[in-house]
C-alpha cells in the first residue's frame, strides 16, 4: 500500500498506453498496468519507477483485476481507459455492410468502459476527487464511413463521456474523452504500418506523438476541464 496516488492505465501498450503511463509517474502517481500480454511487462516496468503490471482483459470481466490494484496501491485515484478496439491486423467493412453482429462485436469495446466507472465512481465521490479518461476514434465526431461499426462504438464512448463529464459537475471527480485521429508512434498499429509500408504506405503526416498526447490529456484531468480534446493528422 502506498501514501501516493495511484494511475490504472487499462489497455496498456508500447505508445499511448505507456506514455499515459510516464506522464502520470512524473506528476508523483504510483502506475498500475494493466494490460492482456505479461510478456510484455518486463519492458514496460524497466523505465518506471513505483509501478507494477496486472493481467486482464476488460472484454473478459475487469473487476478482479481492479480489485487487486486496490489491494495492492490501497485505492485508484484516476483510469485511463485506451484498450484497443480491434486487433492491429484486423480491417472493419464499410458503414454500408455493416451487420448487428458486427456492431454488437465492436460495442464490446464500450460496455466494460462502463464497468469500470461502475467500480471506481463511488471512491471517488466518497472522496471527492479523482477522474477517467476515455481514448477513442476519430470516427466519433467525423463520418468515416471505412470505419464500419467502429464508427457506432467510437460515437457511443464519446457520449458516454461526455454525458458522465457533465453529470459529474461539482463532485471533484472529472470525466474526458481524447479523440484520436492518426497513427499513435511507438504503438502497435503504427509499427505494423512502417513495416509493410509496401502495402500500407507511407504514414509520413499521419502520425501523432503519444508524449503529447499524454501532456495535454494531464492538463484537462488536472483542470477538470474540457471535456473532450481531439487530436487529428488524418
């Protein structure tokens, strides 16, 4: 148990994720990790200090996991929410062959986001303070009709933050989403577009650096304030 407060950064991965991560470690906060690769954690854990790595899947039930940061760190102060909606790999169809099951599928990004909140907000409020952030698509405030049924889910994350940052006025406890629109450097998605540029192209403009992304999401937890920051290289 630690007299620090503690940042859970869900959906840990080598760029957003671990930029959230150090961003929070400077401003005096232990990290908890928590992502579906322990493999991966020896690496992540090597630049930080006051840190520890957790294995969970937030499509799988996020609780236990949750659970065992507290037990560990003696409670979650704020939770940056950025799992992955699909795998790098994997490609949505189009808006217009877009099928329920489909939808249904890529809403499994969004429901444990509200888990989350369900677990934490009442620490919180008890409190009096604390906070979530919520990484999500471009594709929810632009039409990207490519984007399919990630498009629905991308929209239904935004809103649900949104309406959270203003149903939480008041309470100390604050709420944001950052839309994100390009390449995350450093993550995944982005090391499999430089490697087969051949089939990808150039991601030369398309490019966001997750070290300021990270900075500006700090500055809206910290201020409470805006609700939303979009981030665009599309």
């Amino acid at each position: 148990m630690t007299t620090r407060p503690t940042a859970v950064v869900l959906g840990a991965g080598p760029g957003l994720g671990m930029s959230m991560a150090h961003r929070f470690a400077k401003e005096g906060y232990s990290v908890a990790l928590v992502s579906r690769t322990a493999e991966r954690h020896p690496a992540y854990l090597a630049g930080l200090d006051n840190a520890e790595a957790f294995a969970g899947d937030v499509r799988n039930g996020i609780g236990a996991t949750l659970d065992e940061v507290t037990e560990r760190f003696g409670g979650i102060d704020v939770a940056y929410y950025g799992p992955a909606a699909i795998e790098p790999d994997s490609f949505p169809t189009d808006i217009t062959e877009a099928t329920v099951d489909a939808v249904e599928k890529a809403m499994s990004w969004v429901y444990p986001a509200v888990e989350v909140v369900g677990k934490l907000l009442p620490g919180m409020l008890e409190r009096g303070s604390g906070g979530f952030l919520f990484a999500g698509g471009l594709s929810a405030v632009r039409p990207m009709p490519a984007l399919g049924a990630l498009a629905v889910s991308s929209a239904a994350l935004r809103n649900y933050a949104r309406t959270l940052h203003e149903g939480l006025a008041g309470t100390g406890v604050y709420a944001g989403s950052l839309i994100i629109g390009g390449l995350v450097e450093r993550g995944d998605i982005h090391r499999m577009v430089v490697a087969g540029r051949e089939k990808y192209g150039d991601a030369g403009g398309r490019t966001l650096d997750p070290d300021a992304i990270a900075g500006v999401a700090w500055k809206m937890f910290s201020a409470g304030d805006p609700a939303e920051s979009v981030f665009d290289a599309v």
